[in-house]
C-alpha cells in the first residue's frame, strides 16, 4: 500500500497535535496512527510526519528506530507477539515460541520479527507483556490472549483467515 | 491468617462492575472529586489560612503513601519538591508504562476500573494547580489506551473534566499518549523525553529533576497508577484513616502481583506488611503453594531488578521487644512482612510489588540469562556501561547456557556487574540490569561454577577424541561449527 495520507487520517493527525502545547510531542502518537492504517512506518510517512510536526525527518527517523513497536518494513497480516520474559519462559513460553515457528516454517532461533511467505503472518518473541500471572501469554494484533496452550495455539492460526 | 484488603480494586472483580461512568457513578463514583471542588480554605490558629490545594498536599503527606511504581518514594514529599513560583504550567503525568517483568497490577485498574484512576488523576491535579496531565501507557496495551480514551470521553460529557469543572473555576484536561514498546520509559525522566517525541533517553539529575524542569522543562508530578488511585482514597477517608491501614512507615494497601510456580498466581491487594511471603505463597486464599512435589528454589520479591532471595536464607530484622528496646531477630526469607522496610532490610526491594516464585525445576543458570536478555534489549544506549555490560552479561549467560561455558564466567559476570552501577550511568537501569546479575551469583555461585566448568569438560572430552586419527571427519566437523 502507498503511502496516501486520507482526509481521515489528517483529521485525527490533527487532533492528536492539539492534545500537545509542543508540535514534535505528537510524533509518537502520530506515528501510531499511520502504522495502524498502512501495518508499517515508510520513508515518505517519516517525512511525511516530519513536515507536519514542523521537524527535520531525522528527528522521526530516530523515533522510528528506537521503539521495537514501530515497523520499518511491512508486517503480516496477522502481528503475534509471544511473551518470552521470566514469568512466561517458567509457564512455558519458548516451548509456545517453538510450536508456533514449526507450525508456520519458521526458525525459532532467528532473532527480531519474522513474517511467513505468503505475509499472512509475523511472529515475534517481545519482553514482558505485564500479565505475568496467567504465563504463557501472547497477542494477535491488538487482541490479547491468557495462559496458552498449544491447542490453542492450532485454533488461533485456524480462526486467521 | 493473612488476608486480602480491598481497597483500589474493591469493585473491579465484583459480578456485573464494569468500567462505564454509570456503573462508576452508581458505585459512589466521582464524589470525591466533588467534595474537593467544594473544599474551603482553612484558618490555621497562627492566622495563615490553609487552601483546599494544600489542605490536600498536606493529607497525602499525613498518610504516608509511598509510591508504587517500584522505588517507593514518599508521594507527598514528591509534590513537595514542585517548584510552585515558577510561573510555568505544572504538569502531571501518570506513569501507566507497566513493564517491569512480574509485574500486571496497573493492568487490572485501567482495564476494570479507569474511572477511579481519572478522578485520582483530577484530585491530584486539582491539588496540584495542573490543568494539563497524560497518562502514558505502555504500547502494547492498546485495550488499555482504548478504555482510558472511552473513560476521559465520558468524564468530559459530564463535566468532570473540560473547563470549569462542576462550575468550580477549575479547568483540567487528561489526554492518553501511548508508548511503543520500550522499558525505558518507565524511568520518569526516559518517559518525559519519550512524551516530548523524542527517544527516550533518561536526563541527568541534577539538575533536571522532573519537579523542577520536567516536561518542557516545566515542574512536572510523574506518578504510578496505583499511586494516583490511593490519592482518591486519601480524600475519602482522609490521611490520618489512610496511615492506619498497614504498618508504621508502610502504609496503606498493595496489589501484589503474584506468577511463577505457585498453583493460584494472580494479583492480590493486601495491606502493606499485614502478610508475609509465606502468606503470600502459601496462603489459602493467596498463591495456595507450590506444585505438588516440588520444593521452593528462589523467589524474586519486587520485580525483575529486584535481588534474588534464596529459600532457607535468614536475616537479622530490627524489631522492639515487650519492653520497646530494639533487638535483632533472625528471619526466614519466607517470614518477611511484604513491605517497603522489611524487604530493604533483606537486602533486597518490594519494588513494583511483583513476586516471581521459582521452584527446584528452574535451572537458575537459564533464569537469569532470561532476565539478562530482557535488560541487554531494554538498555537505552545512552550510557557506556549500561549499553555494553548489559550485552556482555547477557552474551556470558548465553554461552553458558547454550554449552560453552567457562568456570570463569562466574567471576567475570560478577565483575560487570560490579562496573555498572554507583554512579557510572545516568540513570538506575544500571543498578536495575546488575542487581539480579549479583545476587543470583551471591547466592547461587556453585551452579554457575558448576556448569561452566562441566561445558569445559566436556569440550576436553571431545577435543582429546576429536585427536584420535579416527575421528578424523569429527575433527573437520568440529573446526567448521
């Protein structure tokens, strides 16, 4: 998808910089809106943002590259992010991390994001998802999912279509 | 027996409480900010005349509320240090970037009762003189940021929020801003930057303590979610009522995140000291024990950064005998009060209130490494020792838990993490990322000993048979892996 900055997208851009006394305070939230619409943060967006925050592109680049959550490249359809942190690794997370990377045909041992062939889905292992007491736990996109087992791990990828 | 005291989450698990105003309002909801909206200024016998503002202030301080964020620092005195001359806007920022490994109480509130956290929110902010305050919540709760947006809406339909509020004069804006992702920004000065739209590098204090220059160097109030909720409770019952609840010095109540190897994990709110760790593990109506036939190995009590305790270990506690005089008494890790003083006195922290159980199943090798990983991920950058001990230790661990380890590993973690932290780094992930490096190796040194020293074994065992003509192939397998 190109980057096309709808009038939708602008107004809520808009209000978001009108929660702020300073332009640049926005970006982080400006940028999450861009990603929610396009899956990912390209070029022209950065600059895109930059000229809207009145900031020089570099200024969002360093954003865009500092926090794990904002994607330089498109993602799969369906983001998942497996916790791997203490609480979850004790409830069994790598083994979750594993059965999720065998079932889909990817390696459990590549570090950072990894999206399948056909870009239905990406799978990553991230840090503590702070619902450490029903461990192993995990998120297709924005949904969260408690105590996983890896039967529902088959019913989750069976309900992406 | 240890009980549950519910205080901030009294309502948020009963059958049929959920987070809309009306079920808020129904529940007694927002009252409390209207008692403050029509507080009066009080004539102090000197003459002087107290405001409402500082009648409040000066409640907080009376109830000895601590932060519940992870340092525990004395709520009132931190409003105190506001820089109120200024003539800059003060700013308030509720610090939602729950992210501290163990930790998902701040959880339970915003998705169950978000109501309770705004009107804390507009108390403080009403105590405070601030008129514009954020909640920064961390990114990958974006259930969270949706019901905090939902509930801000509904508090402006009301006039909660918005100009004049109640007809009081008073004007307050709340808006979310959501993180991305970076553990960071839990550090309030990395959640200030992260806020202004820039990388979140923590600011070195002095001078930028956050009371003084904080967001746009303007004097800025930065507190935990649980800690904002407790000023509600403040108002209500008042500051003398609060301090009862709990012990001297550690008052009022803690949601206490409980995972790991326990067969009931979950949050429970007690009050501060009322139960001990072995209350909370074992308690009927707490954690119920550890799984059948399993032994207790170690327990982290406050957090991933907080250090490690050994199950057996003992320590020497202050306490007044019959008499009142201060005597020593030797005390089983498992019989500390839960509390900021106690757990200090062990050595370690209550932290974020995050107890993380392990059991004699857990390689403990394997479990620190995890943690090392998590900090080599989660280090800033900014600082030297922090950005290049965090990884050195994380690699050393990943070594000797992927078999090639060395005995020496041992000492060398131990010596960087000893170079981290007191002072060497702006701000504490430097002590955060080594303070489970060195208690897990105080406490548990032979099992890191023990099994650098069995990869080099073994790495000598396949060496002398690789030098044998008959394993030839071996030899050439080996030199190209």
């Amino acid at each position: 998808m190109s980057f096309q900055v709808t009038s939708e997208l602008e107004a809520e851009v808009n209000e978001l910089i009108s929660h702020y006394p300073v332009k640049r305070a926005a970006s982080l939230m400006v940028l999450h809106a861009i990603q929610e619409k396009f899956g990912w943060i390209s070029q022209p967006a950065v600059e895109w943002t930059a000229q809207k925050l009145e900031l020089q592109p570099i200024n969002v680049y360093e954003i865009v590259t500092f926090y794990p959550m904002l994607r330089q490249e498109p993602q799969g359809k369906y983001c998942i992010k497996v916790c791997r942190t203490l609480s979850c690794a004790l409830g069994g997370a790598y083994e979750l991390h594993q059965h999720f990377c065998d079932k889909l045909g990817l390696d459990a041992h590549k570090h950072g994001p990894q999206t399948t062939k056909d870009g239905k889905f990406t799978v990553e292992f991230v840090e503590c998802l702070a619902s450490c007491g029903t461990a192993p736990v995990m998120m297709v996109g924005e949904k969260f999912y408690e105590g996983v087992t890896h039967a529902k791990v088959d019913e989750i990828c069976a309900q992406c279509k | 027996m240890a009980q549950e005291y519910k205080l901030v989450l009294k309502h948020a698990d009963e059958a049929g409480y959920t987070p809309d105003i009306e079920c808020y309002l129904r529940h007694g909801g927002y009252h409390d900010l209207k008692k403050v909206l029509a507080m009066r200024s009080k004539d102090l016998p000197d003459g002087k005349k107290l405001s409402p503002q500082e009648q409040i202030r000066e409640d907080v301080k009376i109830s000895g509320l601590r932060g519940r964020g992870g340092a525990g620092f004395s709520c009132g005195l931190k409003w105190s240090f506001v820089d109120r001359k200024s003539g800059k806007p003060i700013y308030l920022i509720c610090n939602a970037d729950e992210s501290e490994p163990g930790t998902f109480k701040d959880r339970q509130i915003i998705h169950k009762d978000p109501h309770q956290l705004v009107e804390g929110m507009i108390i403080s902010c009403f105590a405070n003189d601030v008129k514009l305050a954020y909640i920064y919540i961390r990114g990958e709760m974006p259930e969270g940021a949706k019901i905090l947006n939902n509930a801000l809406k509904e508090a402006r339909a009301k006039n909660f929020l918005g100009k004049n509020i109640l007809g009081s004069g008073f004007d307050c804006e709340i808006h979310v801003h959501r993180g991305a992702g970076a553990y960071i920004c839990g550090e309030e000065t990395g959640l200030i930057e992260s806020l202004e739209g820039k990388r979140p590098y923590p600011r070195i204090k002095p001078p930028y303590f956050p009371a003084v220059l904080g967001l746009w160097m303007c004097p800025t109030i930065v507190n935990n979610v649980e800690t904002l909720c407790n000023v509600k409770h403040i108002v209500a019952m008042g500051g003398a009522e609060f301090a009862k609840l709990g012990t001297p010095n550690n008052t009022g109540t803690r949601i206490v995140s409980l995972s790991g190897h326990v067969k009931r994990p979950g949050y429970y709110e007690i009050e501060v000291g009322k139960a001990t760790l072995r209350d909370l593990l074992f308690g009927e109506n707490f954690g119920k024990g550890l799984r059948d036939g399993r032994q207790l190995k170690a327990i982290i009590p406050g957090g991933s950064s907080s250090k490690v305790l050994k199950a057996g270990e003992k320590f020497k506690l202050k306490k007044k005998d019959a008499e009142g005089k201060e005597i020593l008494v030797e005390t089983d890790m498992l019989d500390l009060p839960y509390d900021f003083d106690s757990l200090a006195a062990a050595g370690t922290m209550s932290g974020s209130s995050a107890i993380i159980v392990m059991d004699d199943s857990v390689d403990i090798v394997e479990a620190l490494a995890n943690l090392s990983e998590f900090y080599a991920h989660e280090s800033c950058g900014q600082c030297t020792p922090c950005r290049e001990g965090s990884l050195w230790m994380s690699k050393t661990l990943h070594r000797l838990t992927h078999g090639h380890g060395r005995a020496s590993d041992a000492d060398y973690l131990g010596k960087i993490a000893d170079n981290i932290p007191g002072g060497r780094t702006i701000c504490a992930f430097g002590e955060a990322c080594s303070w489970p490096v060195q208690s897990f190796l105080a406490k548990f040194k032979d099992d890191f000993v023990a099994k650098g020293k069995a990869d080099e074994e073994r790495r000598a065992k396949e060496k002398s048979q690789c030098a044998s003509p008959a394993h030839g192939t071996t030899i050439a397998a080996i030199s190209q892996h």
